[in-house]
C-alpha cells in the first residue's frame, strides 16, 4: 500500500476511536446528575413500598375476595394499576399441588406436606435445571392496550408501551432453564401452630435465579430474566418474582406464598434484606445508580431513562426429595431423620471436601409453575400428575457443586484433547521438514485446524479472568490451545513459504523494447586462452555474456540478473514493476479478523431464533470439518497420493470431532446447548467420506474418477508398462537389457538373471504367464531387486487386468521417471523428500 494510502487509513481509525470515545464519556458526563436524581426517586418508591410491607399483614391483599376485594399500595399491587389478580387463588392451589405430589403421603392421612414432616429434600437449591413447559391461559384476558402506564405509573417515558411487550409468549409449550443461586446463610424462626397450615418448616433464606423462557412453537423468541425471592429449605420450596417500574414484586412477594406461616417468615427475612441493600444504595446514590432487584440479566443504568414495559413473571418452584435408590446409603436411613443427617453430610462434602466418600449424587428435580399476572397467562412444568413420568419429569438438572465438578472434568478432558492434536502435528511436522514434503500439504487444510485453535485460546483466555472454581482447568486448556495454535501457525508459516512461488508466478519480462545488438567480438577461434584485459569487445576483461551473477542475500537471483544486464552497456531488458510480496503477518491478521467475526456472530446468536441459531451452528461445524476438502483437491491437483500421514489424518478426525460429539449428543453438558444427534450424524459421515477419499487417493491414485480435463497435466509415476512401447520409448532405460538376460532358452541353459548377478527363483519364472511377465531390475538407491510386471504385446487387449485392483497395487510398487529411470516406491519418495532430482541423471523431477 502506498504511503499516501496508509496515512489516510490511519487518521480515519483514529477518528473513528475519537468519535466512539468522547461522544460517550459527554453522555455519561451529561446524564450522570440526570441518572443520579431518577436512581434517588425510585429508591424513594423502593422505601415506600418497604414501608407498606411492614405495616400490612397476611390476608390485606385479596383482589380475589367476593364481598369486598382488598390491595396494597405497592406498585402492580393496587386495583388502579389493573393487573389480572383474579387467578391468584388459582396460581396458590396449583403451587401447593405439586408441593403434595412431590412429598407422598398415605391415601388415609393428611397430607405430610402441610406440617413439614414429609420426606427430607435438598436443603441448598443451587444448581442449573432444564425442562419443558406447556402454555395455560387464565381465566381473563389482559393485553398491551389494557393498561395504562401513564395513569398507574406517572412521570416514566416508557418505550414501546404501545406495541406488543416483551416476554409475552404465545406458544403452547417451549424448554425452560433456571439457574438458581442460594445464599447460604439460613434464618431460624418459630413456625405457627398446626392449624395454621400449611407450615413453612421453620427455615429460611434469600435466593435469586436466571430463568430463561425459549418459545419453540410460538415466536420462536427466547427471554432472559432474573428472578428475586426467598427459599424455605426445609419445605423445599421457592418463591420468586421479577421487579420493574410497573411492578414492585419483591416487595409484594409475601402476599404470593401459600399461607400465614410462609407470609410471617419470608415478611421478616425480606424487611431486613431490602432495608439493607436500600441503605446500602442511598449512601452510593451519585456512585451506583444500579437498579437494585433488577430483572434484567445486564443491569445497565441507562435502562432508568426509558423503561421498556415487559410481562412480570412470578415462579413457584417446589424441589423434590432425592432418590433414595441413587442415593448412597439412602436405602439403609431408618426415618426421615437419618435421611436428613445423610443429605446434610453430602451437601457439606460437596461444598467442603473432606474426601468422604460420596458416592453418585442424584439430580436435582424441581415442579414449577410461572404465572404472569399482567399479561394473565401460566407456564406449568411438563411431568407427573398432569403428564406420566415417560413423557416428562419437570426440569431436572443437577447442584452447582456438581455442575462445577463437571465443567472442571470436561476442560481437562478437552485440554487434554489439544495436547493430543498438539503431539500429531509435532509428528506430521517430522515427517514433512522439506521443501518437497510441504509443498504436498493442503494451506487451507492447516489454516481451519490454526484458525479454530486461535477461537479456542481466545475464549479460554477470555473466560479465565473471571474464572473462580475452574480457574486451573481453564489454563490448561488456554495453554493447551496457545501451543497447538503457535506450532500450527509456524507451520503454516513455512507452507506459505514454500508454495508462495507456486501460488504467486513470476510476470514474464516484457518484449516491447529491443536491446540494441552487441558489439563484435574478436576472438580467435583456434585460441583456447583468454585474450587480454583490454581487448575489444570486453567489459572489464569479460565478455558481455560472461557477465559475473552477484546473487543478493535473499537469494532474489532472477532480480540480480536483471539489473546486472540492464547495467552493462548497450543492453535493455526492462522489467514491468510487479505488485509487492504479501507477507505471512497479512495473512495472520486477516485470520484473527475472521475469527472475531466469527467469534462475534457466535455470541450474538444465543439471541436468535432456535432453528436459526441451530442452522447457523451446524452449518459452522460443517464449515470446519470439511478440513480434509482442501487436501484431497491438492492431491488431484498435484497428483500426489499421500501428503499426510495416517495417524495424523485419523487421530485429527478423532479429536476434533470429540468436542463437537460433546456438545451435539450429551444433553446435560456445560453450556446446555440443544443436543441434535441427527445433524452430527451427517458431520459424522461427512468427516469419514473425506477419509475415505484421501485412502482412495492413497490407493487407487489421486485422480481417480476426475475427468483429465478437468484437472492439469501430470506426471504418472505409476504407469502401465508394455512391451509394444519398445520403438516409443516408452519403457524404462535398462527395462530392455534386463527383459533379454531373462529369456530363457529352451534347454534352460540360460537362467534368467538381474543385472546385480541374481537368477530368477523358480516362483518368479512361474509368473510369467498369463497377459504379463515380470523383469527384474535393480534399483539404483537402495541396490536390491525390482520386480517389474510388463504387459506383453497382445495381452490384455481389453485392458481388464490393468485396471484391476492387483494392477494397481503391482503398479505401486515401482515408479517411473520422466527420463525413464525406475526405482522402488520407497527409495525414490525417501529421496524426492530432499531433492527433486533424479538419482541417476540429476534431470529435475515433477513434484509428487
């Protein structure tokens, strides 16, 4: 690129870094009062409505009663506000359903649920959980034009209030995923009597959770929010809700629960945890304008100014009891009691390890059901009663420890996969250390394995600052990928070398001027000695052709010449400017600028609609392994039957497609990525046709079924020998003599001999029968005997036999050279490795 031209480049990206830079440090400068004074108001509302909460008691909010419906004046809370409170009841007996279905009981005795004596459950409910979920609508019909925030909610500018909101599902079923973090600090409390059940079990701790919503059959959409609320761990039960500007649900949640019991604990807990954080926030007011119980997934402080109206969401979740079978020990517990000393001293093992042995941990199973109350719809778990337990057993999924434990087996088990594909190209680059050898490898073969290394080290360099508990397997893989990602690309370096001449032709020196013709020279002709320094005629004491070559240091003879002619006297030979040599560092760049993009594109389509993003996904995985395509057209190309080894083409196969087998088949791995067996069954297939292929290359020839026109002219170093090429010269040099020592007379006097001086055992003579004979000849590199098949004249007139598979591998045996010179397979691939000459006449050979 000229000078000029990179100038200019430079000040537009330094322009472009200013006008990204100081408009948003003006923004933030500007708006950062205006922040401060919206954050101060809404922690005002936020005080209020804590206010509000102390001062109310259970049953004040019954927007459901029949005489005289009663609310509380907290936002979404109010009969102003218009939320479709009527299916409150119905949300309340759906809940305490699933909490009996969870904890049996005896047909004939009450519900053990109720007085907090049913079976021990999980007492921490952290951990990941997927499942299914169908669509109810409720009994009222709500939309975007049944409210009016401007009269509920004054002094907001909403955004989009209008239109349709978020959130609002409109499929009849889609997957869910609940991520749920506990705190582990536990409240004691002092339960109410028994006639006040249901009874909460005399625990309590604050909890929040990331639900995300997909809408498979619907829109197609996928939502993601956080949820807040209280964890009654000896009950197992979970109540939390999502707070916004229309909807202060944190502060409304103990109006939600089951019944008196869960109103009067989860009222303590909460007036003491938000008066808390609400001091905490009023003290940092012009530091942290962060919206406190937010229920968006990246709190943002913009999101103060221009609120977008969205469906609330309140999920009641109800964690069932272990697996007795599964657990270890669970069988032997006599009572309830031992059962709940044994879940105890599990959860304690994981969160602390003492090395006790543990045994398999049981997944954590939850029943949800989501309700929304302003857009009036329910989201219920899919599983037992409603549905057998074949079909669908709610979401399941497993505790954070173990999920933790298994994101750490699973990095080292990939490290260790690198490390693998890092020991083959070590090997693969022994095997090809010379000019010859790497001209055979495939660039864009080794470009996709270097690029997706380069992703790999990035996203684990990236992950690794935040990392906590992985911390250690994470840099593993960062230096697992960091080393098969350098040793890729030095050799991928030295590929670019050797085939840039191939690749980049020199531009033939141009013809439109003449050189003026030479002076004459006087020269005796019966002279065989230099004449004198000053003769006529001479440069320097030389002749004009005699001119000296002085070769630069980097080895650019063709250029030397040039100027060297174009310096002596009376001669021209102008070359045309040719465009300047691009680097390896170019080619660098423009991978890492792809893999962002790529990288980039990746992220985005967590976002996009589902079989969009699983489109996009295969399709990328497609993408990179059709590693081999470019390989097997590089052998047609080149004519060259085996470029790489065939432990490095497997075992690369293997590895590289154990990440994406991960992924593709398991369904509870790390990332919960949707599983699709049947588009890596067609990976599968298409990453082994490509082996299959490069063995057919290596076997039957690289060009086999191509069309010769459609490829160029090469040399054949395995052809089809036949004694009427005799007066065409079509057989080898030395062929000829050899085939007359072997004729045998018919007193077998003669023995067929080698020209090393071996006779022909009787099993060789018994092969020359049929359509051939077979000479013998020795090989001029390793000196041992070569057994050639000939085809005799009018043998094989059908040409059946030399196409038949024991031709081909006969053929395999020997090659030929185009200055009809013949050796072992072996012995000349061993030495074309180092030089592209022939051993006998030194005449330069076709690469392989």
């Amino acid at each position: 690129m000229p000078p000029r031209q990179q100038t200019g480049l430079s000040f537009a990206l330094l322009m472009l870094m200013i006008w990204l830079l100081i408009p948003m440090g003006d923004v933030v400068g500007q708006t950062g009062p205006l922040l401060s004074a919206i954050a101060a108001r809404r922690l005002a509302r936020h005080r209020d409505a804590l206010d509000v909460l102390n001062s109310t008691a259970w049953g004040d909010f019954a927007p459901t009663a029949q005489k005289t419906p009663s609310f509380v004046n907290i936002t979404g809370f109010r009969e102003i506000d218009g939320f479709a409170w009527d299916d409150l009841d119905r949300f309340r007996d759906k809940s305490l359903q699933l909490s009996r279905h969870a904890v049996a009981s005896a047909p004939d005795k009450p519900p053990l649920w109720d007085t907090a004596e049913g079976e021990p459950v999980w007492m921490t409910a952290s951990g990941s959980l997927e499942g299914e979920w169908i669509y109810k609508p409720g009994s009222v019909s709500r939309s975007y034009q049944s409210y009016n925030l401007s009269n509920s909610v004054p002094g907001m500018d909403w955004v989009g209030d209008r239109v349709g909101w978020g959130r609002n599902l409109t499929g009849q079923s889609g997957r869910m995923h609940l991520h749920m973090e506990g705190n582990k600090t536990t409240t004691t409390y002092d339960q109410l009597a028994r006639d006040q059940a249901p009874l909460s079990g005399g625990l309590i701790r604050n909890v929040k959770g990331a639900l995300s919503v997909e809408d498979t059959t619907g829109s197609q959409s996928t939502w993601e929010m956080r949820l807040w609320g209280v964890h009654w761990p000896r009950q197992g039960v979970i109540l939390m809700t999502t707070t916004s500007e229309k909807f202060e649900g944190i502060f409304g949640l103990p109006h939600l629960t089951p019944g008196p019991d869960f109103f009067q604990s989860s009222k303590a807990l909460l007036t003491k945890r938000l008066n808390k954080v609400l001091e905490t926030k009023e003290r940092n007011i012009y530091t942290d304008q962060t919206v406190p119980w937010s229920s968006e997934i990246q709190s943002n402080p913009q999101f103060l100014l221009s609120p977008a109206p969205q469906c609330e969401f309140i999920l009641y979740a109800q964690v069932h009891p272990p697996d007795r079978d599964r657990l270890r020990g669970g069988a032997a517990a006599k009572d309830n009691l031992d059962m709940a000393r044994l879940i105890g001293a599990i959860e304690d093992e994981l969160v602390s390890p003492q090395g006790a042995p543990v045994g398999h941990i049981p997944k954590l199973r939850m029943s949800t059901v989501v309700y929304s109350p302003d857009c009036a719809f329910f989201l219920e778990s899919k599983g037992p009663p409603e549905f057998p337990p074949g079909a669908a057993n709610h979401i399941e999924g497993v505790k954070a420890e173990v999920q933790t434990h298994r994101i750490k087996t699973w990095l080292l088990i990939f490290a260790c996969v690198v490390f693998g594909q890092v020991f083959l190209l070590k090997n693969q680059m022994k095997e090809t250390f010379t000019p010859s050898t790497m001209g055979r490898v495939s660039f864009g073969t080794v470009s996709a394995m270097v690029m997706v290394d380069g992703i790999t080290f990035t996203a684990s360099a990236t992950w690794v600052s935040s990392a906590r508990a992985t911390f250690l397997p994470t840099m593993a893989l960062m230096f697992a990928a960091f080393l098969s990602m350098t040793i890729g690309g030095s050799f991928l370096a030295k590929i670019y070398e050797v085939q840039f001449p191939e690749n980049h032709p020199r531009s033939e020196p141009s013809t439109n001027t003449t050189p003026s013709p030479a002076p004459p020279v006087n020269r005796p002709s019966a002279s065989l000695l230099p004449g004198p320094v000053t003769a006529t005629g001479r440069v320097g004491g030389l002749l004009p052709s005699q001119q000296p070559v002085i070769v630069p240091l980097d080895g650019d003879v063709e250029a030397d010449v040039s100027d060297g002619a174009a310096a002596v006297p009376g001669r021209t030979t102008p070359s045309p400017p040719t465009a300047p040599r691009q680097n390896f560092q170019a080619i660098i760049g423009r991978f890492i600028l792809a893999s962002l993009v790529i990288s980039f594109v990746t992220l985005s389509s967590s976002t996009w609609y589902p079989s969009a993003r699983a489109t996009y996904l295969d399709l990328c995985a497609f993408a990179y392994l059709s590693m081999w395509a470019p390989q097997i057209h590089r052998n047609a190309v080149r004519n060259c039957r085996r470029a790489l080894t065939w432990s490095f083409v497997l075992g690369q196969s293997l590895l590289r497609m154990t990440p994406v087998a991960y992924f593709w088949l398991k369904a509870d791995n790390f990332l919960f990525a949707q599983t699709s067996p049947r588009a890596f069954a067609v990976l599968a297939a298409w990453v082994w046709l490509q082996v299959v292929l490069l063995g057919a290359q290596d076997v039957l020839g690289p060009r086999f079924a191509v069309p010769a026109r459609w490829l160029p002219e090469a040399w054949d170093y395995h052809p089809v020998l036949r004694e009427d090429n005799v007066e065409a010269g079509g057989l080898p040099i030395g062929l000829l003599a050899a085939a007359a020592d072997d004729e045998v007379t018919p007193d077998g006097s003669h023995p067929r001999r080698s020209s090393s001086g071996f006779a022909a055992t009787p099993g060789e003579k018994a092969k020359q029968s049929g359509g051939g004979t077979r000479h013998v000849i020795d090989c001029s590199i390793c000196q041992e005997i070569l057994e050639v098949p000939v085809v005799r004249v009018g043998g094989d007139e059908d040409g059946t036999n030399t196409g038949s598979v024991a031709s081909v591998f006969a053929r395999r045996m020997y090659m030929v050279t185009p200055c009809r010179h013949i050796f072992h397979t072996p012995c000349l691939e061993s030495w074309m490795k180092f030089r592209l000459q022939c051993p006998i006449c030194r005449e330069d050979l076709p690469p392989l």
